[in-house]
C-alpha cells in the first residue's frame, strides 16, 4: 500500500530487513558449514505481516540446484541468529519470525534468457543460408 508519503510503514520495514539480512549473511555467520554455502545466497525480497510476527524471506542460491537442500537447512539452523541479530539493529515493537522460501524466478530468467538466444541464433543461420 502506497502513503501520501511514500511506501508504507511494512513495505520500509520488508526493505530495511532485506538490506540487513543480507548484510547478515555475508559478513556475520560463522559456522563454516554452512558460511561458504551462504555466500552464495541473495536475499530477493521479505514480504512482513501486517503485525510484524512472520517475515517471508525470499532468497535464491548461485550454488546450484545440488546444494538447495543444504542451503535451505542452513538458512533455517542460523534463524535465530539473525533474528536476534536484527532486533539489534531495528528498532520495532516485535522482530519477525524468519521463514525462508527459495525464489526460482532468478534461475527461470536466465533458463528463458537462453531459450530467446538460442531463437536468435537460430534465426540468424536460417536467413543466411
């Protein structure tokens, strides 16, 4: 929902989540079983409830489809660590619940990406022969 200001009061609170979390990720997790695997990973947006209780954390992975499984178990083992982390940094009645969810859009573009080139390139051999 958009303000006579702006975004909404959520919509700043899902962004300054997103910036910090990714903050987070990179630079604070030190568990080395899961710190290189985390690396890897893009936070692509949070989506907050209306009472700041749970926080959809959307995120894909450049260490590919094999390691989904181990990411994703990763995320969830350092959830509370980085929402403990988070209520140092954000000052909000009530730090949200992190539930992590993989975003295949990222991965699907760039399949699509390939799909349009190989077109192009196709086109290009059939109009000069």
């Amino acid at each position: 929902m958009v303000t006579q200001r702006g975004f909404s009061r959520s919509d700043r609170v899902a962004e300054q989540l997103r910036r910090d979390l990714a903050d987070l990720l990179r630079f604070s997790i030190k568990d080395p079983r899961i710190a290189a695997k985390l690396t890897l990973v893009t936070i692509t947006d949070v989506e907050v409830t209306v009472d700041y209780a749970h926080a959809k954390v959307f995120y894909t992975s450049m260490a590919g489809t094999e390691t989904h499984q181990e990411v994703a178990e990763g995320l969830q083992r350092s959830a509370g660590f980085l929402r403990r982390e988070l209520g140092r940094r954000i000052r909000i009645h009530q730090i949200p619940e992190l539930h992590f969810v993989y975003d295949a859009s990222v991965e699907r573009g760039t399949y699509l990406s390939g799909l349009i080139d190989a077109a192009v390139e196709s086109d290009k051999k059939l109009g000069s022969d």
